[in-house]
C-alpha cells in the first residue's frame, strides 16, 4: 500500500470524530453512531482504495451503510479489507465521559478476520513479550513468563483491564498474585493498545470484550511489533453457527495476531472523539475552527505518527444534516 494511504485514511476518521463530537453528553448513542457512520461513509468515496467492509456496522439487512461486504473507496487504488468502527464508545459519547474515538483499519485483501459480534476474550502485550505467551495458560503462569521474560518482579507489572463485573474473578486473581492493576471504564481497542504503546506504563491486556474491536486491536498491534491473541466466546449454538459461517469452524481455538490482522502490510488510524488513554477529544478553538487528535500506524514502517489538527469548521464538506457543527467544541470538551 503506498504511503500517502495514511493521511487519506486519517481524513476520513477525523470527520467521523468531527461529527460524533456533536453528540457529546448530549445522552443519544444512536445520534452520535449515526452522524459518525454518515460522515465517514462519505469521506470513503475520496480514499484511493478497492476496499471492502469487512468490520464494519453490521450485516446488510441491519445497516444501512459500512455494512459487511460493501464496497468503498474510489476503486482507483490496492484491493484491500477494511475494519471500522466509526464511533468505538458511543454510550461514552451519550454521556460524556472518555476513550471514544474513531477507528479504521485498511489491509492487504483477505487480511483481517471477519469477526463475528460477540465477546473475544483477549491477551495483549508488547514487543518485548511478543511470542512468548500464550491464552491457553492460566492468569498466573502468564503473570511468571510476562515477569520473567522482562526481568522484572511481578510487583512492577501493570496488568489494563476493562472494569466489568464479568472480570470481578480475573481481577481477583491478578491482585492475588501481587501485580498492579489499571481498570479501564472504557474502550476496549484503546485498552490493548496501551499495552504495546511506549511510555504507556501498561506491560498487559487480559480479558474479554468485542471481537470487532479484538480485529481493530490486532491491525494496531502489527503495526507496534506487539502481539495478541484471542478467543471466540460465542453464547450458545445461535452464535457457534454464526463463527462457522463466517468461517471459523473451531470458535474455541486461539486466534493469533496473523489469524486477526495477517502477515502483509496494514494501516491504523485513530482519532479521539473524547480525550482518552493516549488521544485527546475534539476541541473548540474560538466559534469556527476544532482541533483533533490523531494516530495513524503502519506496518510495514512501524512508523506511530501522532496528528493535530485545525479545522476550519464552515469549508468542511459534511454531510447532508450534518453541517450545524460549529456546536461541537463546546460539547465535546464538556
């Protein structure tokens, strides 16, 4: 994929974080995924892509746009899978609180898992523990190899996690074993990150959550050297059926980072809709322009580049509907 890719890509989820904005603390989720999901889709149609939606809104009885399977891009370009998730946290925008962003993923076709929507339950760390652990192992064995591996005590170990009832047990665990925990209220694909992000102060990621957001994870991860694993928690015979037919005929295996995000070249970009873990929320600057916070990733490079920008509000070209966004500084730094 060509260099240029990456900005064209980081456009487009900076307008979708633009026009989620709008929505902050304003109490309608679906308003906020809505406006998030229209501004991108029609940024897509610019991207010099052949791309096809492969992480997206749903099936294409339920969305209406950035179904799975649609096709986007301007067709003039590499034929490659797309993972998006136009507002990550859309209950975190209804009420304004933090780690809402908007999220794609662009790699080689044939690249990225095509996740069913169901929990995943998840491992993440860093390069220096890439290879070296495995989700088949109890909690405190992975605690001891994460220790040992790095030279360090289990008391220096800090251990991200989201901060859900289902995980009261691992966090049982975890503080059983000695290591520090930090409890994520939310964002899941922020929260793996973090484990592979210099300077983050956060050595893993355990426990379940999305497993579109564990494929968004694993784009991110190839491009930070780190590594992750996951598996399928699939609720009943309705949902095993369902990863049989999007093709994963053992939901119970362990899924590792090439199974999620394949071996070739992927692209990552992020913008913060609400200040988080490692990207800041969008921000009114005086009554007609919003700065935004960007990452944008690649694999190939390793390269992390971290983007702020000015918009001047009135020459945004959104959508139908989506044009009174002046208004959205002053929510979104509420």
């Amino acid at each position: 994929m060509e260099r240029e890719l990456t900005l064209e890509i980081v456009r487009v989820t900076e307008l979708g974080a633009l026009a989620a904005a709008k929505w902050v603390g304003r109490g309608d989720k679906n308003a906020a995924d809505g406006a998030a999901t229209t501004a991108i889709r029609s940024m897509f149609d610019s991207v010099s892509i052949d791309g096809t939606v492969v992480i997206g809104e749903g099936e294409m009885d339920d969305a209406p746009m950035l179904y799975i399977g649609e096709k986007v891009g301007s067709k003039d370009g590499p034929a490659v899978d797309v993972a998006v998730d136009p507002l990550e946290g859309t209950e975190v925008v209804a009420a304004g609180l933090h780690n809402a962003q908007s999220v794609i993923a662009i790699a080689e076709k044939g690249s990225l898992l095509h996740a069913p929507d169901i929990y995943m339950e998840k491992l993440a760390c860093g390069p220096e523990l890439a290879g070296k652990l495995s989700l088949n192992d109890p909690v405190e064995l992975t605690l001891q190899k994460a220790a040992h591996y790095t030279g360090r005590a289990l008391s220096d170990l800090t251990v991200m996690v989201l901060e859900r009832e289902r995980h009261a047990d691992l966090i049982a665990r975890l503080r059983g074993a000695g290591v520090r925990i930090k409890l994520l209220g939310h964002g899941d694909v922020a929260g793996a990150i973090a484990a592979a992000l210099p300077g983050s102060g956060v050595d893993l990621y355990l426990g379940s959550g999305g497993a579109p957001e564990g494929v968004l994870a694993a784009a991110a991860m190839r491009c930070l050297g780190g590594d992750m694993q996951g598996r399928l928690l699939p609720d009943g015979p309705f949902e095993k059926q369902r990863c049989v037919s999007m093709g994963i005929e053992d939901p119970s295996r362990v899924l590792t980072l090439t199974d999620m995000a394949g071996t070739g070249d992927v692209l990552f970009a992020a913008t913060g809709v609400t200040s988080g873990e490692f990207l800041d929320g969008v921000r009114l600057i005086g009554k007609d322009r919003a700065e935004t916070h960007s990452v944008i990733m690649r694999a190939s490079s390793r390269t992390v580049r971290y983007i702020r920008s000015v918009h001047y509000l009135p020459l945004k070209q959104f959508p139908a509907g989506l044009a009174e966004l002046p208004e959205i500084g002053r929510a979104a730094s509420l």
